[in-house]
C-alpha cells in the first residue's frame, strides 16, 4: 500500500538580531529592494542604542541565513519599522506576522506611543500585511521609488500604540 505524502510542518523560532545577522540578511534584502543594503550598513543600524530587530530561523537550520527578519528604530516614544523582509523560499508561513508581532511587543514593552511605516503603494502583501494589525494611512509621497519599471509613490502609515 502506499502511503500519503504529508508535507512536513515547518517549525520557526524568533530571535532578536544581532550585529553578528548582518551579513546573513543582506541577501534575504537583495531579493526584492531596488537599493539593497549592505551587511555593512546592516551593521552600522544594529549599532545604534535605538535600533532593535528580530529574526526568524528555521528549526534545525541554525547555521543557516534567517528565513526572515525586521528592523524598527524607536526614539522619543516614536517608532518606525526601517525594514521588513520574509525569503521567498519561507513566505506565507505566519513569519511577516510573528515579526511585525514581536517588535509590537517590545515597543509595547517600552510604552512607545506609535509605529510608523513607509510602503510602495504597489505592495499589496506588505500592505495587507499592515493592514491586518491595524496601521492606517496617514499620508503619500508621490514617485517616492525609483525603478526600472518607474517611479512609485510611498504610503506613510501609522499605529497608535496606546
Ligand atoms: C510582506 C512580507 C514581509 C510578508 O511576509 P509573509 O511571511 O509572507 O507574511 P505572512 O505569512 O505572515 O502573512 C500575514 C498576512 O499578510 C498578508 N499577506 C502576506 N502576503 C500576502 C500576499 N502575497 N497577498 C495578500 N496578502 C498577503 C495577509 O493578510 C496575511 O494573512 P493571512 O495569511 O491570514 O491571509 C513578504 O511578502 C516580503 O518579505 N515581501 C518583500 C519585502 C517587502 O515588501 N517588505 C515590506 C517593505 S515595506
């Protein structure tokens, strides 16, 4: 008899990023940003005293890149996601959620008041993303993105943490 295939589940554990992450995300950042960053300047951020990530890893993998990760600064009581970004290979797993979530909790930890974001107004599973937790749009930079596809504007948008 043969039997069925079940896909094995995926098991992901998050962590906070550290200095050490840099070169592993610059990678994960070139597969879908125009201007990527370098793990040089990825380093450079998680210097700052005000600058946190979290990344997530899969189970079993722990040598391996990140599958995912999320870089927010938070100064005066005011937020700003600075990057987001889940590998291809990993998306649709829960993992933009579970890091979006976590910086969540540490700014509510904090007691920041609230979080901005910049998206391409053409981001639709980033937007919805944001959407899910509540950001909404507070203001448009028109043709903010240049690409060889052409320019795009920016939404800026906002959650009230308290
Ligand atoms: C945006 C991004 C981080 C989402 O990561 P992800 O791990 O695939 O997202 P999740 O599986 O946690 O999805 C959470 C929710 O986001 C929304 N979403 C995510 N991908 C989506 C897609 N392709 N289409 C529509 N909605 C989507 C859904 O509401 C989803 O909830 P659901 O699964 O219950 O429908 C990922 O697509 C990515 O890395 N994109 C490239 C980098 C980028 O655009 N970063 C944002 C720059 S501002």
């Amino acid at each position: 008899m043969k039997l069925p295939f079940w896909p094995l589940k995926r098991d992901y554990a998050l962590e906070l990023l550290t200095i050490g992450d840099s070169a592993a995300i610059a990678p994960l950042h070139r597969e879908d940003f125009v201007r990527p960053w370098s793990g040089e300047e990825f380093s450079q951020l998680l210097e700052q005293d005000t600058v946190f990530g979290f990344a997530v890893r899969e189970v079993g993998h722990g040598t391996e890149a990140p599958a995912g990760f999320v870089l927010a600064r938070l100064a005066a009581g005011e937020a700003e996601i600075l990057t987001i970004a889940v590998s291809r290979a990993h998306r649709r797993h829960g993992l933009g959620w579970r890091l979006m979530d976590a910086v969540l909790r540490e700014l509510h930890a904090q007691r920041a008041e609230a979080l901005f974001l910049e998206v391409d107004e053409t981001n639709a599973p980033a937007i919805a993303l944001y959407r899910k937790f509540g950001f909404h749009e507070v203001g448009k930079r028109p043709n903010y993105y240049q690409s060889a596809q052409g320019a795009t504007g920016a939404l800026v948008m906002r959650l009230d943490l308290r």
